[in-house]
C-alpha cells in the first residue's frame, strides 16, 4: 500500500464512527474523513457476528487486498475505516470489489479519471 498506513487506535475508529461520513453497502459499511495528512489510513473491522477467527482473517485478507488493488485510484488524505458484514464472507470477489467501489465513489475518494496525452 503505497500512501497508506493501518489505523490501529481506538479513539481514532470512534472518532470516525461519530464524526466521519458513512456509506453502507450489503457487504461493507465505510467510514471516512478527511485529513490534513499526504497519505491516508486504512483500518478494517471484522466483528464476531461474522465467526471465528479464520473467517474473520480471510475477510481482513480480502478487504485490505480490495484495498491495495485500488489504491491507485483513490485520493490521498483520508482516515478511511470498512466495517465487513456478514454477507462479506461468502461473496464473490468482483461483487466485493463493485460494491467497494461504488462505496469509494460515493463518499468522492475516487480520484478524476485524467485524460492520457498521446
């Protein structure tokens, strides 16, 4: 992950959770607010609702690889927190990635497409 580094504190997840802007899809909910940082954040919450530990790592594993996959096409300076629901576990990982997108967007962290000069 190039300009991104984990979000690891309590205090910082809830300060999200209350003052942050929330997108929800039927696999992830998004947390997300802007920083004065160059680089952004990324922290992940799998609850215990999803099951035990293996399942909870896996969708960890999956997140943060949808996370990496993308990285280039997000904007820099963001506190970013993805809570996975239930349905996280047993999706496909284009329907994971759609949906992680179109979270993206919707909360304006996809970076302007520019146009290549030939």
């Amino acid at each position: 992950m190039k300009h991104t580094i984990p979000l690891k504190q309590n205090h910082e997840f809830r300060r999200l959770y209350h003052k942050g802007k929330s997108a929800v899809s039927p696999y992830f909910a998004v947390y997300c607010r802007k920083t004065g940082r160059p680089m952004s954040r990324l922290g992940i919450t799998t609850g215990v609702k999803l099951g035990h530990a293996v399942k909870r790592n896996f969708v960890r594993r999956r997140i943060r690889e949808l996370y990496r996959t993308n990285e280039e096409k997000l904007l820099p300076g963001y506190d970013i927190v993805v809570v996975a629901r239930t349905r996280a576990i047993y999706g496909k990982y284009a329907d994971l990635e759609r949906s992680f997108l179109q979270l993206m967007k919707k909360e304006g962290l996809l970076a302007p497409k520019t146009k290549e000069q030939p």
